[in-house]
C-alpha cells in the first residue's frame, strides 16, 4: 500500500506536508454549515471508507454553529478547545494508522506530535493538558487544512489496499472511529462548558427541535431476577478492551427505577438541605460540597426565587419533568441515600438494559439536551440516551482482563483508579456509539458531562 500523488511533492516543510497546505486561507473555514452526516455505522455493507467519511464528516457538522473564536478557548483544565479535538482526532488516524501503514506517508508537521497526543506517554512527549488553551498557532484554518491532509491519505490508503490489508486495518480505523465519536461528545460537553462561562451566556445554537411534550409519570420499580448473570462484550461488532472479556456475575434479585430522576424530585432533595446533611454523603464528597460550595447540579442558578439552567441552547429555566443533569457521582449517591435507595451496580445495570432496543434522545436528535420521559409504560426507560447514569461500580478490569501492547494499549486500561463507571449514553452521544456493554468513567466529582441518576433497590 503506497500513498501516492501530491503526498510525494518534494515541496514540503520540515519534511512533512506540502507548502500549499499551509498558504493563507480566507479568515473563516469552509464549514458544512447545512450538512447532515450519516451514523458511523450506515449498514453492514458500508466500506470502510464510507464510515470514516461520515464520521470525520459528522465532527464537522458540529462545528458549524461555532464562530472562530470558540474554536480556541479552554475555560478549566477538563475542557479541552474545539480546535484541539479536532487536530487531535487527526492526529490519532496520523500516528496510529497512516505512520505505520501507508508507505511514504509524510507527516503533516513534525511538531503536532507534540501539540495534539493527549496521555499517550509511549507515542511520545506532549504538551501540559491544562495549556492546550495556549496554542493559538497553528490556526483554526491550518487545523482544517490538516484534516483534509489527513483525510485524503486515509481515502486512498483504504480505497487502494486489499482485502488483506483491510483486514489488518480495519481494528485500528474502528478504534480511530469509535475515538472519533467520543470526542464529538466531548466537543459538545467542553464547549457548552466555555460557553458558560461567558457572561453573555450565548447559546452554541438555538432551539431548532423542540422537546416531545410529555408529563414525567411517578416512577416504578422493575424487578429483575438475581443469579449467574453473563455481562461483558461477546461479539459480533466493535468493544473495547475493557468491555471484556466476557464473565459471569452473582446479582441478588434487584429493581431498578423506570426512569431516571427528574429535576422536580432533585429539588425536593435541594429543598430539604441535602446540601447541608453531611449524614447523607460520603466523606469525599462532603469534602467538595465544602470546597466547591455545591448547592445544586451543575450550570443550575437562582434567579428571582425561581431555579434556572444552562443549556447549548442559552439559559431557561429549569423545567421540572426532565431528567437532572450534570450531577456528580457524589451527588449521585448523596441523593440515592437521601431517597431511600441506591445506585445499581453496572452489572445490574446492563443485565437490565441488555434486552432493550437502543433507542432514545442521542446527539442525532440535535436537541442537545435530556427531555421528559412520559408515561412510564412497562418497561424501563431511558436507559439509553438522555443522560449517562451513574452506578456504584468503581471503574475496574474484568476478571481476565490484559493490556494490550504498544500506546493503543494505554486507552483504557491505565485509568482503571479513582474512577466510576457511567452507562446508557447521553443526548450529546452519536447512537452508533453505544451498546449494553459500553462502561464510560469518570472521577466523582466530575460534574460537566450529561451525567444523572437512576435509583435501585435490593428485592
């Protein structure tokens, strides 16, 4: 497999891509404003090529209500700059397929190995985490020029190898993929965070979809049989690593809420000083109740008497049958106690969700935003979509479980410490992305994502 064509032109910089690529643009990218980006997975027939062009596509669908300045703030050390995910995500296709992959690749400049790898220390040095907010250069443009690099090496690399080769690449263009699509959720959740934090308040975009007008019924208790479970990835399709292997676990006979908890009954917490009952958290968290001066979920306010939020559309009040978002793993349990309950178990959790249909409010809904479950029905609800939901498992390995080799082995394994697991997706992730075995984490007091709480109890 040997890219071709203008990747060759001798007229390079630094050995890596060529001048042209880096002449002056017009000030604004060329953005697809009104482009609408398949799911990454079309169908079972759908090349290899074609998922990469609708993912890599879809990432810049959400970028087209941005204006360049958003593209490069980075307002706490969590949240990295739109422009950094972008260059980012190339950089992984760059480094963990191309470099090794397609004969006389030419990196686009030697120096973005340094400016976009993110943690992983065996591909080499990086820039400080908390500073990506200080790389104004390389310009937005010239990130957008790098995809395009980028892109076109990937098209032909995949359109010009055999069956052989594709076969060896596919496990690593799918990783790049499925990586691709957590960053779009990342995009989605950093810039809603930046934009926060602007005393304007501007919204990433106005309400174009408006939310099903639905009442949130009382919730049900559905019961689930304990014994021998089966939980883990088993195949066929896309998992990563720490969705295996696949083992057996002892659950007790367990019910999970139909639904997760609205706002209305987080209120009811907040109203009865659950912020002021130290009784009612663990030690860590009344901690950072203290520190951070918590008195509600994340991005909420009081204005006049009345509870108001954040949104990617702009600031509204907060409406009482949706579900609570942006709340931590601490407020989480601190909430579960406070109600008489507890949070499920991941393996709880997807022994319930396993037979369910992946459906629900996913960044496809462009709502960006967790909406109202309705009528209970007899099934559970939200299970997936709407808000990631926190459980009481500490992020572990499975029994069984090995590293894999080389840096792609440091995707997951090494942050199983400190961590909690979330399951179910959110309204800001792609629903080509999820499935019953998908295990998120997060540090407990990470609040920022579309994070919520789904009650349990023991039967």
């Amino acid at each position: 497999m040997r890219i071709r064509g203008w990747l060759a032109d001798p007229r390079t910089r630094r050995g890596g891509a060529p001048a042209a690529y880096f002449r002056p643009r017009p000030l604004r990218p060329r953005l697809p404003v009104t482009a609408t980006a398949p799911s990454a997975a079309t169908s079972i027939d759908s090349s290899l090529v074609t998922q990469y062009r609708a993912v890599r596509s879809r990432t810049e669908v959400l970028c087209a209500p941005l204006a360049l300045e958003d593209y490069v703030v980075q307002s706490m050390p969590d949240v990295s700059p739109t422009k950094w995910h972008l260059a980012h995500t190339t950089w992984f296709f760059e480094t963990f397929v191309l470099v090794p992959h397609a004969a006389g690749y030419r990196v686009a400049n030697p120096d973005y190995a340094f400016l976009f790898n993110s943690y992983y220390v065996q591909a080499g040095a990086r820039h400080a985490r908390a500073s990506r907010g200080y790389i104004s250069r390389p310009t937005v443009d010239n990130v957008f020029g790098y995809r395009e690099y980028v892109d076109s090496a990937m098209a032909e690399l995949l359109t010009q190898a055999g069956d052989a080769d594709l076969a060896a690449l596919q496990p690593l263009v799918e990783i790049g993929l499925n990586h691709e699509q957590q960053h779009q959720e990342l995009m989605l959740t950093d810039i809603k965070h930046v934009l926060s934090v602007n005393p304007l308040r501007p919204a990433y975009r106005a309400a174009t979809h408006d939310a099903p007008e639905r009442v949130a019924t009382p919730a049900r208790w559905v019961a689930h049989d304990g014994g021998l479970q089966w939980i883990g990835h088993a195949g066929p399709g896309f998992a990563y690593d720490n969705e295996s292997p696949r083992h057996r676990v002892w659950l007790e006979p367990f019910a999970l809420a139909s639904r997760a908890v609205t706002n209305a009954e987080y209120q009811e917490f907040i109203a009865d000083g659950g912020y002021d009952r130290a009784e009612l958290w663990l030690s860590l968290g009344w901690a950072e109740v203290e520190a951070q001066r918590w008195r509600a979920p994340f991005y909420w306010e009081q204005r006049g008497g009345e509870w108001w939020m954040f949104t990617l559309a702009g600031l509204r009040r907060v409406a009482p049958d949706e579900p609570v978002c942006h709340v931590s793993y601490f407020e989480a349990d601190a909430y579960a106690r406070w109600a008489g309950c507890r949070l499920p178990t991941e393996a709880e959790w997807e022994h319930a969700a396993v037979s369910q249909a992946i459906a629900g409010n996913f960044v496809e809904s462009e709502r960006y935003h967790p909406v109202a479950a309705g009528d209970a029905g007899e099934g559970p609800q939200q299970i997936y979509g709407d808000v990631w939901e926190w459980t009481q498992s500490s992020y572990a390995p499975y029994p069984g479980f090995r590293t894999a080799a080389g840096a792609l082995g440091e995707y997951n394994g090494k942050f199983m410490c400190n961590q909690y697991v979330l399951r179910g997706g959110s309204c800001a992730t792609p629903v080509s992305h999820i499935r019953p075995t998908y295990r998120n984490f997060f540090p407990p007091g990470a609040t920022w994502q579309f994070s919520g709480i789904r009650l349990a109890r023991d039967t």
